[in-house]
C-alpha cells in the first residue's frame, strides 16, 4: 500500500483553435489521448523518440518523454507515465556533498549508463468525460504538470492525425496546416493545451463572509537557499530565536507563523487573490483563525486535492506500474472524484 496525492485540473481548452475563437476547430481531449497511444505505440518507436519538442535555451523545462500510456474502455480514463529529463554533461550528472563548508564544495560526477537519460517519473491520471485530470505523486515533490503543458501541446501541433504536411520545404517536416480528412483544405490553426488546478468556491466565499470575525492568520511557507529574502527572513528568524551567529540557510525550510490581526475587506480579498495566482501546495497557504474557533480555515482546503491510499504494484524503486495504477484509481474512482464536488 502506498500513499498517493492526488491534485485535480481543469482542461480548460484543448485543441486546435482559430485564431481569436474560444471553441475548438478540430479535437477534443479524449481524441487527443488515443492519437498520443497510437504514436508512441506506431512503427516500434522507442522512449527517446516520444519527446514532442526542442528545448530552447529560454525555457526552463527538459525534455520529457512517455513511458507508458494505458487506459480504461469501460470509464474512458487514461493513466499517462511521463519521463522528465534531469539536467546532465558529457553523460554525467553532478553532485555535491551536503556537509561541505559554502564555497569549497567538492562536486562528484556518476556517469550515466550509455544510452540512458537520467530523470523521474510522474503519473497523470485523465477522465476527459469530466474534462479533468489529475497529478499523482508518490515519493517525489515534483509533479511534472508544467512538463505535460508543454507536452501536450507540442504533440497536438506537430504529431496529432490533424496535422497535414507537405514535402515542400527544408524542414524534416513541413506543416502546411491541419485537417479533419484528405479531401479536406488545410485550415490555420493553431494548439492550446490550457490548464488550472481545481479551486472549490465554497470555503473562500465563507471565509470572506466572515471577515469581521477573522482574529488570526496563520502561515505556511516554505524557504528556499535560492531566494535572497528567504535568506534575509531565515537570519531574522534566527535572532529571534535568540542565535546570533549568522547561518547561511542551505536547504528548503518549512515554517509556519501566526500573528492577531483582523485584515480589511480589502486586504483579505488581495491577500486571497495573491495566494490563488497559483499556490498549490500545503507549505505555501494561509489560515484564518476566526472568533469561538481554534482550528485555522485553510485556503488549501479549496482544491480539489488529498491523500489515498494505493495498492499500487512497482516495476522498480522509481516506476509504479501503469495498468496497477489505473486499476486501483478505477476501484476508489468515485470515492477520488468526490473532491471535485
């Protein structure tokens, strides 16, 4: 039995759109996930040739490839494995040691196995009837949603049944526009693959509504070496503690503080709005303790998001096995989907 969490989204558009419409020409989600099955399943292709796009020096995501792609005929879900590439050199991939002091830190290479690409898994669970998926994760942080984005996308644009080329062109392929059959004019079209996590109205509403009797807030956060105010807030933190020598924090820190305070309607709707530009994760939320209460209501507690046991089956220490994973999703579908309500 392993734990699972599990974070809706909304599939707000996906498709291949004209320019300025905000309904889809061509596609829907589901067509879209049986193109993706039969691609990385056609002529043979191995995982090095599922990847949908080139990395450009400006973007911030690797290459991520698709490991294993199953579905349901029954309820029409689908559980898609991606693979997501980790940075390397020279078929290294680089390490320090933790103990050593800042600025003198012996870095150490392990050669990667030829022909290998280093990286992790992660797990989407589709259920395009309710136009949703969701982020699996079991022993790593990262959820690869931001990866998927692009993915998807990239493959509705180059790969999907819709794409007409031409031989014309210096390209490896040319797109000369995109059609639902042969006899068809390529039309100009263009992909989105457009998602946000699931919010629940029902807690924040009620929370703004009792505004006047907030007497706390409370915080999470989370701490990163990488921040220069992180930084400043650690060292401050520390003096408070009553530590005067100055620390460099060197690794994510998880911390939470509470303060009296009865915000403004303004200030409470901007503190709401910040937060859900796209704070989805336990150590970055707010509470509001409010008056005859002790417990904090949680902006997290909005999302469509929680923990479930799985008796999942491992291919290894990093693969959970696709069909295992669909089928005990499938068994507490209805019990998962409850989030959503």
């Amino acid at each position: 039995m392993e734990e699972a969490k599990v974070t809706f989204y909304d599939v707000e558009r996906c498709g291949l759109y004209e320019y300025g419409s905000d309904d889809s020409t061509l596609g829907e989600l589901s067509t879209f996930l049986n193109q993706l099955k039969s691609w990385v399943q056609r002529d043979g292709k191995s995982l090095d040739e599922t990847c949908t796009y080139a990395i450009e020096e400006s973007e911030d995501v690797d290459r991520t490839f698709c490991y294993d792609l199953v579905n349901n005929g029954v309820t029409g879900d689908f559980v898609l494995t991606t693979w997501n590439e980790t940075p390397s050199y020279e078929g290294k991939v680089a390490a320090v040691k933790a103990k050593s002091k800042v600025g003198d830190a012996k870095v150490e290479f392990t050669k990667i196995p030829k022909d290998s690409i280093p990286g992790y898994a992660t797990y989407f669970w589709f259920i395009p009837s309710k136009g949703v998926f969701a982020t699996i994760r079991f022993q790593h942080r990262l959820n690869g949603k931001k990866n998927l984005d692009k993915y998807f996308k990239e493959f509705i644009s180059k790969f999907s049944d819709y794409v007409v080329l031409s031989e014309d062109g210096d390209a490896d392929f040319n797109i000369i526009g995109y059609s639902d059959s042969d006899d068809d004019e390529p039309m100009n079209l263009h992909s989105h693959f457009r998602t946000a996590i699931v919010r629940k109205p029902g807690q924040i509403k009620y929370i703004l509504s009792q505004r006047s009797n907030i007497r706390k807030i409370v915080r999470h956060n989370r701490l990163s070496p990488k921040l220069e105010e992180s930084q400043e807030f650690w060292q401050k933190a520390l003096l408070n503690l009553g530590l005067k020598k100055q620390r460099k924090l060197n690794s994510e820190v998880n911390f939470s503080y509470e303060f009296s305070y009865s915000p403004t309607e303004k200030e409470l709707k901007e503190m709401v709005s910040e937060w859900e530009e796209g704070h989805d994760s336990k150590w970055d939320d707010i509470g509001f303790i409010l008056k005859g209460e002790q417990v904090p209501r949680w902006l997290s507690n909005s999302l469509a998001r929680d923990q479930f046991d799985l008796d999942v089956k491992r291919i290894d220490e990093e693969i959970v096995d696709a069909v295992s994973l669909l089928e005990k999703l499938t068994e507490k579908r209805d019990l998962i989907l409850a989030l959503l309500e």
